[in-house]
DNA sequence: AACTAGCTCAACCGCCGGTTC
DNA sequence: GGAACCGGCGGTTGAGCTAGT
C-alpha cells in the first residue's frame, strides 16, 4: 500500500481529456483488456493504472447503455438488491451494458430515496395493532465449483452460459438452453426458484464469477464465469 | 442577473483476495 | 511463510450542472 502510494506520485489525477481518451481507447484497440500496470506506459499516458481501468470500464468501453434506466432495469435492480445488498457489479452484471457504477449512481441518486420512503410507509403499518411485519431477509449467494466428476454435472461438457438455482440440488441444461434448465427445489419439483423470487425467467442470462471449492480440485469451466450458484442462508 | 441548494455522475480512495516470487 | 504486486470492489467525494428564489 505504501509502495502503492509512492507510485502515485505525480501521477496526473481529476477529468480526463479528449486526448488521454483517444490513447487509452487506442492501447487498448492494439493490446485489449487486461495488464492495467501496463497500460499507463503503453499508452504514454501519466495516469495510475486503476484510473486506466475506471476510465475504460466505466466510460470509455463501447459496450456501455449509455441511455436512461428503463422501467425493467429499474425493477430488476430493485429485486437485486434485496436480494443481494450493494452488491453492485453482481447486480450490474444482470444488466447489459450497464457498470457496477451507473448502477451504484443510480441506486443513491435516485433509489434510496425510494426505499427510505417505501421503509418509513411500512413503519407506519407496522404500528398498526395485529399486524406484524417480517424483516428483509437478504440472501447472500454462495460461490461454488463443482468437481469435474460432480454429479451435478451428469458428466457434460459445458458449452453455453447456464445458470444452476436450487435451494439442494440444480438440473443442468443439456442443450444450454436456460428455458429447459429448471431448478429443482427441495420437494424434487421443478419449481421456478427465480418466478418465485424474482420473477427473472425471461431474462437473458448475465455473466458473473462466482465460485467456490467443492473439493480439492476444481473444475475448469470455458465459461466458467457464466456459472451461477445459489444457495440460500 | 446573481446567488443558492440540490442533483448527477465521473473519479478517487482504501481495502481485500489472489498470485507471484 | 511472507512481502510485493495486481485486479477488483464498494464507499465516498467533489466538480459541474440545473432549478428555484
């Protein structure tokens, strides 16, 4: 960290120019994502290597909707965090084109308020005699690898984006289609755990890294980072 | 027109976990 | 084992903009 510090020095910092723009997106045209450490010397540019990746993750990447939150993508993140908490790129990452910061901005800008003022109305009902209210539960996610001899699996090849939900056990989709890959719950059932929770089904699927060991080797997914694993608390 | 308050969002900061040596 | 380094994350800040007075 201290080194951290002393390596910052006299590294420009504040808004970036036209031109540190047009060098950073050419650096990154020739040599690609990834490396920041050597971003800063290869683009010639006297910036620190974590204002390289803001500038190019959170603005400068073409990938960005740069365009108004739409009412789905409203709703979606309000779902998300309560079933999350601020767990932004993983919300983020369920939104297409959107950075974990335009979603972090836009949940203090203009979400908070919402929720203070929607928590403050469920004060006042709460103090209604026989009533009773249950507390938001937030569901943490549990990252998890899987052996590459894990039942789980049924011994496939993983190809396309899945997405394995259950509160015991996941189905995992032979053909990497989502619509066919449906969780079981713990009845053996293949109840919608997203219907249910959060009425997700129609959604495409995002991208997220979460794993975990299972054992003592892990498996190696192609799209390892397309691999959802829940599990509630 | 001038000032102020509130809002937005790009950018920074500190910390953490993983990897390398 | 531990120091150094790296990428990444969430919290916070502050410059610039806008609306209200």
């Amino acid at each position: 960290m201290h080194m951290e510090k002393s390596k910052s020095r006299g590294v420009r910092k504040g808004a970036w120019t036209y031109e540190e723009d047009k060098l950073l997106k050419a650096c990154i045209d020739k040599y690609g994502e990834g490396k920041w450490h050597l971003v800063p010397q290869r683009a010639g540019l006297n910036r620190c290597r974590k204002s390289c990746r803001l500038r190019w993750l959170n603005y400068l990447n073409p990938t960005i909707n740069r365009e108004n939150f739409s009412e789905d993508e409203v709703d979606m993140i309000l779902r998300l965090h309560k079933l999350l908490g601020n767990r932004w790129t993983l919300i983020a990452a369920r939104l297409p084109g959107r950075t974990s910061n335009d979603v972090k901005n836009y949940w203090h800008t203009h979400l908070r308020k919402k929720m203070i003022s929607r928590k403050l109305e469920e004060k006042k009902e709460k103090k209604k005699p026989n009533e009773t209210m249950k507390a938001h539960e937030i569901i943490k996610p549990q990252p998890r690898t899987f052996l590459s001899h894990s039942p789980r699996l049924n011994g496939k090849h993983i190809e396309k984006p899945i997405v394995a939900v259950s509160t015991k056990d996941a189905s995992v989709a032979k053909d990497g289609n989502f619509d066919t890959m449906l969780p079981i719950n713990d009845n053996g059932d293949h109840a919608m755990w997203w219907e249910s929770l959060l009425n997700l089904r129609n959604d495409k699927i995002g991208s997220c890294s979460l794993l975990q060991e299972e054992g003592n080797s892990i498996l190696e997914l192609p799209n390892i980072e397309n691999f959802f694993y829940w599990r509630s608390q």
